[in-house]
C-alpha cells in the first residue's frame, strides 16, 4: 500500500486550520443568523421541542427529554450547552419575550443556578410557536442533520424578528455581537413603515425605534448611545437601576431600589453594597435589606440629616446600579459575519419574510392546483357516470380500467387513480354538490395565490397583515424609560409629578406628602391626623404644590431662597418633617415667613410681596430667575416688620389685603403700584388699626370667591364684588362679622378643594362647594368641628392633578368622623395626583394665627 505525502509549511496548515476552525464558531456556533435570530442551538432545541409535540396549550414535559432528543438528532456536543440555551429562553430576566415556558426551578435573578434538566420541564410558548409556523409548508430549506439521519431546518420561518426583539450575545473568533432586547409593538412599526415607504430614512425608524427595551427595566441614559448604535452598528448604552423614596413612621429617609439595571445580577448587587457601607466607601445607610420576591426591593435606610438624592448618586457611581451595555449589531447574513446598522437589519428580515411568504404561497398554490387537478377529474366522471361504471365492470383489472378510461377520456394519470379510488358513497348527488363547491371556492384561492405572486404591492400586503396580527397578539408597553444623560439629567425624570401639601412647623419642620393621603370629606367633619399633635410645635405653613414647581422660599427679613419642590422631604401626614435648615441655606436667625410655587420664571407675570405691617411690594418676577444657594434680597423690610405673604399677578390684577381683625382693602395693581427692584422697600398697603396685622394679600378672581376662616373654626366665601376698589393706604372694610381672629383668607372656585389644619394636628380635605357663599358683614358657618382646647391653624387649597380615584365629598364618611387612609409612605412617591401645573397665583399660603 503506497502513501502519497506532501510537503507543506507549517505556517500555511496553521493558518488554514485556524481559518476553518474561526469559520466554523462563526457560523455554526456563537453568531445568530439576522433572519431568525438564532444561533443553531437555539434553532434546534427549538425545532426539537416542536417535534415533541411540546406546544403552549399542552402539558408540560421533562427537560431531560428535550436536551436528549437535541443531542441526539441534531447537536453533537455536551448537554451543558443544551441545557444552559434552553434555561436561558425561559428566563423573563434574560428574554423580552421568553420563547420557552418554564415549570421548575429555573434559576433567578440573583444568580441562582437552575435545577438539574431531569428535575425541570418546560415547553413552547405561543411566540416561539410563532417563530416556527409554517415550517412544513417548503418556506425554508432543511439540510441533513450531522449523522444523516434527518433533516434539521437552515432557518426558521420566524413571523417575528427574533433578533431584535430577544437580542443576542455572542464571543466568535476575532469577533463579537452584543444585540440588545428591543420592544416587539417598536419593531413592527418600523417594519410597517418600510413597506409603506421603503424611501424612510434612519432618521425615520429612530424616531419609532429610540433604543432598547430591557426585560428588567430600568433607565436608559441619554439618546447619543442609543442613537450611536442605531445609526452605526455600535455604541455604548448607559443605564441605570429605578430608585424610589420613602419614610419610615420614624421620619427616617428610606431608598428602595425597584428596578435594575439589564445583565445585573441582584445578590452581587446587595453584596456590594454591603461591602461599600462596611468599608465606609458609603457612609450614611443605616440598614440594608433585599425585600424582593419576583420583583425586586431592596430598602436602603439612611441615617438622620441625609440626603437621599446623595446617596442615591453615589450607588450609581460605585455599584452595577448604574452600568453601561456595548451594543454591537453583527450578525450572519448569507452565513457571512456582517456589522448592520437599523435598518439595514429590518430590510434584511422583510426579505426573508418576502422569501417564506413567496415559497409559502407557492406551496399552496401547488396543492391547491393539484386538489383541483383530481376535483376535474371526479367532475368527468360524475358527468359520464355510467360509462365509466361500465368500462370499469368490464375491464379484466385495474390497470386495463386505467388504459381504457384515459384513452377515451381526457384525464390524467393521477385523476385516474383519484377516480379509480372513489367509495361507491362518492357517487351520489350530494357529494357531486360538495365536489362543485369545493372545486369553485379552490378557484378563487388559486387566482388569489397567483395574484399574490404576481404583485409585489399584494405580497407585502400580506407581510404587513401577519405582521400586524404579531402585533396585536404579543406587544406591550416600554419597560425601560430614556432620560436625558447624566449631564442632561433632571430630577424630574425621576420623580412623579404629583400635587403634595407642605407643612412648616413653627419650630422650622418642613416635610411634603401626597395630597391623596387626604380624602375628601363633608365640611365639618372632624379629618384625619394631619401632622401629628401640635402643642409642643405648631403648624405655621400649610400649601400646596406639585413636586416639579420651584419653590421660593421667602423669610421674615425679606429674602428668597429658591429649591425644587421634590427636593422637600416626603413624610407621613402623621411625621413632623425635618428642619429647613437641611432644604435652604438660610442666614443665622433667618425663618421661612412665605412660600410660592412657580412652574418657572418666563410667565410674564409679577411678584408682590405683603409685610405684617401692611406695606407691599411689585417687582418682576424674572428678576428672580438667576437665583443662587445662598439667595437673594427681595424687598428692605422695616425694622419690627416681616414679610407675611406672596402672590403672582398679571401686572392688571385687583389686589386685596385681609387683617387678623377683619378688616380688609380692595385696590388695583396697575394703577396703585409699579415695579420695584428687588433692593427695594414697597408703599403702604393697607391702614391699620391699633394692634391689628396683615394675615393675607389675594389677587381677585371674578370667578372666584374670597373664602375666609377664623380661629374658631368658622368660615364662609363672599364674592369679590362684595368689595369695591376704593384705593391702597385707606383702613377698608370689614371682611367678617367674627370676635375670633382671622388666620386665612383665600381665592377659591367652586370645583376647588380645600385643606384645613387645625392646632393639635387635624387635617381635613374638604370640597368648596360645600361652604355656603354669604355676605361680606357675617359670621359663616362651621368649617371643621373642634375641640376645647383646639383652634384653626392654617387653611390652603388643594392643587389637583389627575386623580385616579377621587372620593367624593358624598361618599365618604358620616359628618364628623374620621377617615382612615393610607399613609404616605404606604402609598409610595408614585401614589395618588398626576397632571398639569396649575397656576400658582390661585394657591393660599396660611399665615400663623
């Protein structure tokens, strides 16, 4: 036996032996084909499983038989990776749209390992069933399995895009793909939008396809990443975990963590943060503890006098809390490794649709033509039915019964045999009804398939159908928010902007809580805790707000200081707060005299200011908008004096101004007062008399009312024209007949509501409507029912959103009792009242009594 050699350089065998190995990971192993989505483990366990009979609606059968029957026809490599492809399709962490239903110990998202295969089951979901349809229908090529014992499909016919949906990750040789998960409802519609206007840019499909869709959530930061890889195939995505915050009934500050960010893994999460608190790198937690079932809470409890947004910051820098994910669009097209961009990827799955649509309806078209091919048969000889009898009764066999029907028929072999096997059943008048009625609707079947071969425009139609129907059936809504990057990024993007009230204690308290804390009550009832029992530290401020507005933060000595409303701490209604000294950098022995809430500082409008003593102040209110931390001079206040109120006016409103003992004035801005600087002290307002103060100043509505309270509780609204302008620095009229003093007087309309707090901590929400409009010279009816020893402290109305569930006024309890509610921190930041800013110059600051 002769051998023939051959003589070769080490280095070229290398080089070709590395060649084919490098293609053979390629294409066979670690890159997923664009079509489907799939690397070939993927396909095969999911071919597998079809084969099976292991479909959604029937039961659930044993891993082991899975990973068994792949190695065994189509994967001839080790169970482990078998085992790992299937775990990691059921896995709702891992795939957007899991392709696998799982029943078993899967693992989590703490990094447990799942259970052994012969412990588990599993079988398709409706989606992955969908990848598969009609795949015994020729719309894609099977080739032989690795022993040649079967066949295994190249691709599948996938009614969805795999790919971008579920995304895929991927190590080759000498290459990589890092596919992220994207929102199937965003991908069809940038589908639908290239069938309909093949000409659409990229520009187009960003604009439906922003960016990923994580199965986790999370925040996605910035739209420059996400744009990057979109755009070129590459980029870097900077995502971010959901924080949330809380207070105990304690008043401690508390960060849960709810969502995280794609690829983290939560015990390590924990762990690390742990780490990071024992080592001091964070300090200012108190606790930690991971509350998460299915769905992830981990508490975070901070140390009294932290600041939650801090250390909230500083997890996203130390920890996977905030993380990046490089994407990297490659994958196979025409078994050669190619980097796409977008669209390029979406064009090349509606061309494998148009081919599965096309090879489809050619399948059909061939049976259809075929069924109707044997229907002409039967109908000839259901026409000549007693002839072909005969000629049947006298051949000798079934091949001369054959020969003779052909040559005297026009008929086939094929419709010979179909003929031949006729039942004598077949023969009667009611099976020649159904044969003719088949036979017309295979008609109109066969001409609607050739029309769909034959124009384009009707084959794209029928791609867009399907791919509405994937649509309607399996998308859903965007998990991952996009938010401004981190140098774009506000607060606002984290925080809901929902209406809070806000409460200041004499002692410098200040804390928000959700108006929907509140419920609405009848007028007089007898409320709910508000802020806890007053006596050693009474409420001086009651407003209310909606968590986006600045804030401006006026004090007795005539300066401002301007915050974010969400930058308030949240509390119970049952809490005190905490000091403003943590909120605002006030100047030693400085306190918060008056507060106002402004969506921004462009409205046109103007800012007027009232002191105890009567004298007011108009100035612009852009001169406030280059604020700064350690604040700005807004009126010279006299020595004795102290700034008591703060509205926002047109520049031609009517302005009215209250007193403790109910006298009050009504004049006009326009032409009593002009704009000052802010180093400016203001002109006489109002004359008061001996002993009397200032306790409101309220731009007139004359579609409101002028709703004024005392002291013990009584209350009533007039309308403005009770009141005629007769000029500033006069001693005016009265406001209400009353002996207790006056603590509130607000512009109110009839769909308002309002929030009523009284000395020993009672809050009651109550309608306006329910507060009689009388005359300027009487007493007023019952607002709230107190107590002895308790008295009205302060009155605000309510800014309301969206409510989701209002209580009606009629609905709640009966006159007097309490309403039981949910406390704020029960309810969560994201509770309660959502909706447009309203016009702050409607809100009612209460002054103290």
């Amino acid at each position: 036996m002769s051998e023939h050699l051959t003589e070769s350089g080490i280095s070229d065998v290398m080089e070709r032996a590395y060649i084919d190995y490098s293609m053979s990971v390629i294409v066979s192993r670690a890159l997923p084909d664009v079509r489907d989505g799939c690397k070939p483990v993927h396909r095969r366990v999911l071919y597998a499983m079809l084969r099976e009979g292991l479909l959604h609606n029937r039961a659930f059968d044993k891993c082991a038989g899975v990973v068994g029957e792949v190695l065994k026809n189509y994967h001839p490599h080790g169970d482990t990776s078998v085992y790992d492809t299937l775990v990691r399709m059921a896995q709702p962490w891992v795939m957007r749209y899991p392709l696998v239903i799982p029943q078993g110990n899967f693992g989590s998202v703490d990094g447990d390992p799942p259970a052994a295969y012969r412990y588990t089951e599993c079988k398709l979901s409706a989606i992955a069933e969908d990848l598969l349809r009609d795949l015994d229908e020729d719309t894609v090529d099977f080739v032989p399995n690795y022993k040649e014992s079967t066949t295994e499909p190249s691709v599948l016919p996938s009614a969805v895009p795999n790919l971008l949906m579920n995304g895929s990750t991927g190590i080759a040789v000498g290459m990589a793909t890092n596919i992220p998960p994207h929102n199937l409802g965003e991908l069809i519609d940038g589908l639908c939008l290239l069938i309909d206007k093949p000409e659409s840019t990229l520009d187009d499909i960003i604009e439906i396809i922003p960016g990923p869709d994580f199965p986790t959530g999370g925040l996605i930061m910035g739209r420059a990443g996400c744009e990057s890889y979109l755009r070129t195939g590459r980029g870097i995505v900077k995502t971010r975990g959901i924080v949330e915050f809380e207070t105990t009934p304690a008043g401690r500050d508390v960060i849960i963590i709810k969502e995280l960010p794609y690829n983290t893994n939560r015990a390590t999460l924990v762990t690390h943060i742990a780490d990071l608190i024992q080592g001091k790198a964070i300090e200012g937690i108190s606790d930690l503890r991971d509350e998460s079932d299915e769905r992830t809470r981990i508490v975070i409890e901070l140390k009294r006098g932290e600041i939650p947004r801090v250390i909230v910051n500083q997890l996203y820098k130390q920890t996977q809390l905030g993380s990046s994910f490089g994407v990297i669009l490659l994958s196979l097209d025409k078994r050669r490794p190619k980097e796409m961009n977008i669209k390029e990827m979406l064009q090349l799955y509606l061309e494998h649709r148009r081919d599965v649509i096309t090879r489809r309806t050619q399948f059909r078209l061939r049976k259809a033509e075929d069924r109707a091919h044997i229907l002409e048969g039967y109908l000839i000889a259901l026409d000549n039915l007693d002839d072909f009898v005969k000629i049947i009764r006298a051949s000798a066999s079934r091949l001369e019964a054959k020969d003779r029907l052909m040559a005297k028929y026009p008929i086939t072999e094929r419709q010979t045999d179909a003929i031949l096997d006729l039942r004598l059943y077949q023969l009667t008048g009611l099976e020649r009804d159904k044969i003719e009625k088949e036979y017309a609707e295979l008609k109109i079947v066969i001409a609607d398939l050739r029309d769909i071969l034959a124009n384009e425009k009707r084959l794209l139609s029928v791609i867009r159908e399907e791919l509405v129907e994937m649509r309607d059936k399996y998308a859903d809504e965007r998990r991952s928010r996009i938010v401004p990057d981190e140098s774009e990024l506000r607060m606002e993007d984290l925080v809901k902007n929902e209406g809070v009230v806000i409460t200041v204690t004499e002692n410098g308290q200040i804390k928000r809580t959700p108006v929907n804390a509140y419920k609405s009550q009848k007028r007089g009832g007898k409320g709910v805790i508000g802020a806890g029992s007053h006596d050693d530290d009474a409420v001086r401020l009651l407003f209310t707000a909606q968590n986006h507005d600045n804030i401006m933060a006026f004090t007795q000595d005539g300066r401002v200081y301007v915050e974010k409303v969400y930058e308030i701490p949240e509390g119970l209604r049952t809490s005190k707060g905490r000091s403003v000294a943590n909120l605002f950098a006030f100047q030693e022995n400085e306190s918060i005299a008056a507060f106002l809430t402004v969506p921004n500082f462009d409205t046109g409008q103007s800012l007027v200011l009232c002191t105890r003593k009567g004298v007011i102040k108009k100035s612009a209110l852009t001169d406030y908008r280059n604020h700064r931390a350690a604040g700005l001079n807004a009126i010279n206040v006299d020595e004795g004096d102290e700034v008591i109120r703060a509205v926002l006016t047109s520049g031609k409103d009517d302005l009215m101004i209250i007193t403790r003992d109910a006298a009050s004035v009504r004049f006009n801005e326009e032409s009593e007062l002009r704009e000052l600087g802010r180093n400016s002290r203001g002109v006489r307002g109002i004359a008061l008399r001996e002993g009397d103060v200032v306790v409101s100043l309220e731009v007139v509505d004359p579609e409101g009312t002028l709703l004024i309270a005392a002291a013990d509780g009584y209350g009533k609204r007039t309308h403005f024209a009770e009141w005629l302008a007769k000029g500033r620095a006069t001693m005016g009229v009265t406001a209400m007949k009353t002996e207790s003093p006056i603590i509130a007087a607000i512009t109110v309309k009839e769909d308002d509501q309002i929030m009523i707090l009284t000395k020993q901590g009672q809050a009651v929400r109550t309608p306006v409507s329910t507060i009689r409009i009388i005359g300027r010279s009487t007493q007023g009816v019952r607002l709230v029912n107190l107590d002895k020893k308790d008295e009205l402290l302060a009155v605000s109305k309510v800014v309301i959103g969206e409510i989701a569930e209002e209580t009606p006024a009629e609905a709640v309890v009966a006159e007097g009792d309490a309403v039981p509610t949910e406390s704020a921190g029960e309810a969560g930041p994201d509770a309660g009242v959502s909706g447009d800013i309203t016009d702050s110059s409607d809100e009612g600051d209460s002054e103290e009594s």
